[in-house]
C-alpha cells in the first residue's frame, strides 16, 4: 500500500468553506498550518501554499496570522479561521448542505488528496482503492475523539507481522459538501500521515478518471 510522505509536524490540520461570491461557486480552503506571521494554506485540495500577511492566493486573502488562527478574507468578507474548527461555510454563496458529485485533483506525490472531516473533526485523506474500508492511524483517532478501542478487535497484516487493530462505524465522512453515513473503519497501531479513504466509502459513488481528476459520483 503506498503512502504520500507526511506533511511537516507542525501542520495541524483544519478546514472550512470559503464562497467565491464572483463567481458564486464554493472554494473548499484548508488552514493547514501557520509559521511566523504566515499562514499555510491548501485551496481546493491543491499543494500547501504558504501566504503571507496581506497576500492573495486563488481568491482568498490572508488578513492577519496569530497564535493558532487566522483572519482570512473572501470576496470582500472577513472571518476568524482557527485550526481545529469544523468546517463552516462563508463569503459569496453558500453551498449546498448535501451535495452528490466530489472532483478531487491528483496531488504533487501521484495521489488524490481531499480535506474532510470525520464526525465533525477536520482531517485529510487520501483516496486508497485498495483499502478495505476507511482506514487510520491510532493517533489520529484519538486527535478526532474516536472511541475505536470500544470497537471490534481485529488482527491486521503488516509489514512488521501481525498487530491488533479495531473495527468501527464513524457517524459521518464529509468531503466538501458531500456527506455519507455510518461507514466502516479499521483504526491500526501504526502510525498513517493519512487517513486513507478506502471502499467503505469509494463504494457509496461511481467513480471515474477524467485526466487529472478524480471525480465520484454519489449512487442513489
């Protein structure tokens, strides 16, 4: 199973929903780390962009940086963005509480990334057409409050030999506007950059390649 390398440790992962009012088309922006009095930034699944005070990157302004949390601006609008925080939606239109179609982009390491949330709690996946279900790390379940431990124990085949790992149901998987609910997960020991989006949730949506995109369709 290949893994993209991880991100550096002091990224702490966040996201929220920016509104493109000029075009009245919803961004999805991550507020993926802050270093100085720059803010790290990942618009629409695209590579981390670092911005600075005062900068723009693809329509969304970087107004102030502090502590934790920034003060971003879209389509003449201000919020307070604070890693950590559910999504939210604001500036321009907002998007639609459920939606049916993602379209993820093929990130720089040859895999299709996506900010999400899992129960409410902001994470970042990658798409893993070999994974059973909905895969993750046993700290990044405990950062997103998961209960996994009261889950089923099941042995997992790694490369080190065998390790314990849990069976589960997470509420809710969202990416985007789209949300799905109850879907198996298996949280292992071993440590993951990624939460890998596997079948359990692939498997809710038709998906096709359309040159650097990956776009799912969700059945009905």
């Amino acid at each position: 199973m290949k893994t993209a390398p991880a991100f550096p440790v002091r990224l702490l992962l966040a996201a929220c929903l920016l509104g493109c009012g000029a075009a009245a088309q919803a961004q999805s922006v991550a507020l993926t780390g802050v270093i100085g009095g720059k803010a790290i930034v990942m618009v629409n699944g695209g590579a981390p962009k670092t911005v600075a005070t005062g900068e723009t990157w693809q329509g969304v302004k970087v107004i102030s940086v502090a502590g934790d949390q920034a003060v971003l601006e879209s389509s003449g609008q201000r919020y307070t963005v604070r890693m950590g925080d559910a999504p939210a939606s604001f500036g321009g239109t907002a998007p639609a509480t459920s939606g049916s179609r993602i379209v993820l982009p093929l990130g720089s390491g040859g895999h299709f990334m996506a900010q999400g949330s899992i129960n409410g709690r902001p994470t970042q996946f990658m798409v893993d057409t070999g994974a059973t279900a909905v895969s993750m790390g046993a700290a990044e379940a405990e950062r997103l409050g998961l209960d996994y431990k009261g889950g089923k124990p099941v042995q997992l085949s790694t490369a080190n030999g065998p390790a314990l790992g849990y069976r589960m149901q997470l509420n809710s998987v969202r990416i985007n506007d789209v949300e799905i609910f109850t879907v198996d997960a298996v949280v292992t020991p071993m440590a993951m950059p990624f939460v890998l989006l596997g079948n359990s949730f692939l498997s809710r949506f038709t998906m096709r390649r359309d040159g650097d995109q990956m776009v799912l369709d969700k059945r009905y």
